[in-house]
C-alpha cells in the first residue's frame, strides 16, 4: 500500500493575489488552490515546500496528516498575541515559529492510535478558525492542554502563568482539539480544581470595540484601508488592525502566579474520580435518551403496522433487489415493534402470511431467514 499525505490551508485574513496563487502552485502543481485555500494529497511524495513556511507566507490555519499516523495542526497569530512565559516550545507536542510579525502554532502528533480518514480530517478543520479565533480574544487554553499533555509523562517541565480560564466548559472546538491531540481529561478537571483553591491572575478576554478604535483613525489611515478592500475585495478586522498598527497586544506581565506539576499535583486523583463518575452518568443519560428515542419508535411502527405491511408487500412486489432490501428492514422493524408490545405471536402469524403470498421470490425470503421460524 502506498503513503498517503493531506496538506490543506485556509486564508481568514483577505484573500491570495494572482502573484501568490502563482507561487503557490509551483509549490504544487496537482494542489487545487483558490483565492483562500489549497488543498492537495499525495501517494508518493510530498509538498515541495515545508509546510510552517507554507502557513507563515500565504496562510492563517492548516492542518496536514499522514496514513502512518503522524498529524500537525498550524495555527497562525499576529506576534504579541500569546505570552511568551504561554509559549514553551518542547517534547509535548507543540513548538513556536516566531517572525517580526507572527506567532505560527504547531500542534503536532507523531502517532495517531486511530485511522484518520478525510472526513474526520474535514471536521477537524472547520474548528481551526474557531481555535484561532478564541486565541485571539485571549482564550488561550488550547496552551494549557498541550503543557497538561506533557504533563502526563513528565513532572519536571517549567511552570507556566497560573490563569483563571474557565477548564469545566470548553468550547466545541476545544473538545475536538482535546479529542483529536489526546489531552488528558483528568488533568484538564484537576487543573479547574486547583485553580478555584489556588490564587490566580484573571483571564483577560479582548474586547473589540469599532466605534473606539474608527475614532483613533486618521484620514490616511481610512483611505490605506478604503484602497486596501477594493484592491482585495475584503478586508478581515484582524487585516485592517495589523494595517493601522491599532492591535492591541498583550504587554509583558510581571506573573505572581505560576502553575506547576506540585501545584496540580495533590487535586489528580479526586480529578480522575470525578471524571469517571461524570462520565458514568453522562453515559448513563445518553443511554437513556437513545433508548427512548428507539421505543418511541417502535410505538410508532406498531401503531401505524398495517401501513408497515404494505409498504412491505409493494417493495416486494417491486421484484428487484433494493425492493426486497427495503422490504425486508420494514419486516425487521415491525418484528421489533410486536416484540415491544408483547405481541411476537401476533407478527408470526402476519409474517406467515406474507411468506405465502411472496413464497416464489427466493431472494427476498434469503433476506428473511432470521425472522423465520425455527425447524
């Protein structure tokens, strides 16, 4: 079996100009590349570029992954946006590219247990614009869970901000990260409870407000943007920031509190006890929720069987194979549903009926041999 390698970018901050979709594709001449993204996969090579010098130059997110397991997100910041104390590069996972101008995140897995197909890569990347998002306004817990991730098999590494996020309701996006990159939930919970016991710094979200920083332009500065949109035909507020230098970002802090492993340490096992319980009832009420759902079901198929029947006997009569493949899951359901009111005898005789009247269409009655009598 070949390899097989996925490369997809997407462009949030305006738009790639012909010059650099141009460039872009002696990169890759199979990639489909438009105004925003590229996408291309390989069998038997690879990117003629690397793929973090790729995101810094032409993109914002990207997300690239390999049939052997090996995975890297890429995330791309304006430079000031994260904490430098935030940004530890090390063995867990995650490592900085740093410019004049941006803070390009990789978050990378070198064995991925399970098989990552397309559509699971799809999904994931619809969350990188949310993460990146979050990261901007001053989320920054997707940092905490790669230092968490570490954490798992090494005690030793450096502390970092200690910083009052909200760890017991993460966004969607979040959860998929944590899914996908296999953050340890326990610790996630354990860190929560440490931070209601243990002094903190608050979490500072940035709050952008249009009508404040419209105030603080001057004229030149409306037209650079004005030339700027119609050149481009959009302009992203992220772009028009960086443009007029008016992005706030975030100054030195002198940090009085740090989180480290003996910090987290005492509130592990009660965190792990407590997720297991969560999970158990979580379990539990879907369980529940699914089992409704399905003897709701089978009230409705017995309430309304003669029309079931029917429907049965016209796929079979269709004389074909998707007939008899529809003719037999309505069987199957109704077998259910008398099953459900107690009434299996009352749906042998009906079955017995319907077999006689459908007794030369042998394939169909293939399909039926579970409902039928045994010898």
């Amino acid at each position: 079996m070949s390899e097989y390698q996925s490369y997809r970018f997407e462009r949030l901050d305006g738009v790639l100009d012909s010059k650099q979709r141009q460039a872009l594709r002696q990169i890759s001449s199979r990639a489909e590349i438009t105004a925003t993204s590229f996408q291309v996969y390989y069998h038997y090579s690879g990117l003629k570029a690397e793929t973090a010098d790729v995101v810094l130059n032409y993109f914002d997110i990207g997300f690239y992954y390999a049939d052997w397991g090996f995975i890297e997100a890429y995330i791309k910041l304006p430079i000031g946006t994260i904490p430098e104390d935030l940004l530890q590069s090390g063995d867990h996972g995650f490592y900085v590219h740093a410019t004049d101008q941006w803070q390009l995140l990789v978050f990378s897995l070198e064995e991925y247990d399970d098989y990552l197909d397309d559509e699971q890569a799809d999904d994931f990347f619809q969350h990188l614009a949310s993460l990146r998002s979050e990261l901007i306004q001053g989320d920054w817990r997707l940092l905490y869970f790669m230092w968490l991730r570490e954490l798992d098999s090494n005690d030793e590494l450096a502390a970092v901000p200690m910083i009052n996020f909200d760890f017991n309701h993460l966004s969607d996006a979040q959860t998929a990260f944590a899914g996908l990159f296999g953050v340890p939930l326990g610790l996630v919970k354990a860190l929560a409870l440490a931070l209601e016991e243990k002094p903190s710094h608050s979490a500072k979200h940035n709050r952008f407000h249009i009508d404040d920083w419209l105030s603080q332009l001057s004229e030149k500065e409306k037209d650079q943007l004005l030339t700027a949109l119609f050149e481009q035909g959009q302009l992203s507020r992220h772009q028009a920031l960086a443009m007029t230098r008016k992005e706030q970002v975030n100054e030195p802090v002198n940090y009085q509190h740090w989180l480290s492993a003996q910090i987290i340490e005492p509130y592990i096992a009660i965190a792990r006890q407590q997720l297991k319980q969560e999970q158990a009832i979580a379990l539990a009420t879907r369980l529940a929720a699914e089992k409704a759902a399905k003897e709701a079901k089978l009230s409705e198929v017995y309430n309304q069987r003669d029309q079931v029947w029917q429907r049965a006997q016209e796929q079979a009569s269709r004389t074909c194979a998707s007939g008899y493949d529809q003719a037999s899951r309505y069987l199957h359901q109704l077998a259910e549903a008398y099953q459900f009111k107690g009434e299996a005898l009352d749906f042998e005789c009906r079955l017995e009926r319907f077999i006689s009247s459908n007794n030369s269409r042998k394939a169909l009655l293939n399909r039926l041999q579970d409902l039928l009598p045994r010898a």
